[in-house]
C-alpha cells in the first residue's frame, strides 16, 4: 500500500491545476497556430505554381515575339546588306532564360508539393496528435481527479481543527492543566 500524501498546501495544488489549465490552452492555441501555418505553407506552395506557370506561359509567348522580331530582322536592307541583330538575339537569349528559370521553379514547386506531405506527417502529424488527444482527453480527465481529490482534502482540513487554526504556542499536550480543588 502506498504511503498517504504529505500535502502541506491545499491552494498549492489549487495554483497548479490553474497552471495546468492555462497549460492546456496555450498549448492548444499553439498546437492550431501550427496547423493553420501549416495549411499557409500548403496553400503558398500551390499559389507559387500557379504564378510560375503563368509565367512559363507568358515566357512562351515572349521567346515566340523575340523568334519573330529576330526572323524579321535577317531579311537584308533595301541596299542589300544585313541589319544588325545583336539586340533581337539578346532580347531571344533573355526571354529563354526568363522562361527557363520559370520551367525550374514549376518543378520545384511541384517537388515540394510532393514532398511537404510527406515531411509534415513524419515530424508533425503524429506527434501533434497525440498532444491533441492528451489536451482533450487526458489533461481534463487528469485535472477533474485532482479537483475532486483536492475537494476531498478541503472536507478533510475542515474536519481537523488543528489543520486551520493557528498553532498555539504550546502543545495540547504541555498545556497547563488545572488541578482539581
């Protein structure tokens, strides 16, 4: 049999189920918080892909434009010599890189849409449920107990007088007696 418990303050207990309550909350508060930048992150990652392959389309059309500025430009001058094209051939090399890095961003944005699933459930998911179940299963399970039992130590202090009124100087014990007549 377990030995009883040396409880020397009964709002000490009172402070620590109030601790642990606020606990909960926070904790509860946090554990949402984390979810819902979880779902951002989601939500951004898809955004993200959408832009970029509006900017693969519009990328397109713009090395479309500097292919047909620079065949337009080949054709020799009325005195038969060949226009310099240096500038349409930059403005093709630029409009292919644009779209070029578009292409890899599109893919980097599927490669983590693919990937973040994977990550949040191995570091996240598992263990964030478990802290939830415990928020919302075992915490107030736990705290309910304690209230009862500290309401139990409450009837119990009011029964011992010796537990509530303030120590005498002396002891029942070393009280002087009276003697009889």
């Amino acid at each position: 049999m377990s030995p009883g418990a040396d409880v020397r303050s009964i709002d000490s207990l009172r402070e620590w189920i109030a601790a642990a309550q606020v606990f909960g909350h926070d904790a509860g508060e946090a554990l949402g918080g984390t979810q819902m930048e979880i779902r951002r992150a989601f939500d951004w990652i898809a955004e993200q892909g959408h832009l970029w392959e509006r900017a693969c389309r519009v990328g397109e059309q713009d090395v479309a434009q500097a292919k047909a500025e620079l065949a337009a430009r080949r054709f020799p001058n009325f005195d038969g010599k060949m226009p310099d094209t240096t500038v349409q051939e930059r403005n093709l090399r630029r409009a292919e890189d644009r779209l070029e890095h578009a292409r890899e961003q599109v893919l980097k944005c599927r490669s983590w849409a693919g990937r973040l699933p994977k990550i949040v459930e191995e570091s996240f998911t598992g263990r964030g449920r478990r802290l939830q179940n415990f928020l919302e299963g075992e915490l107030p399970r736990t705290l309910g107990q304690l209230a009862r039992r500290v309401e139990a130590l409450e009837r119990y202090a009011d029964l011992r007088t010796d537990y509530t009124s303030a120590p005498s100087a002396l002891p029942p014990s070393a009280a002087p007696q009276e003697s009889p007549p």
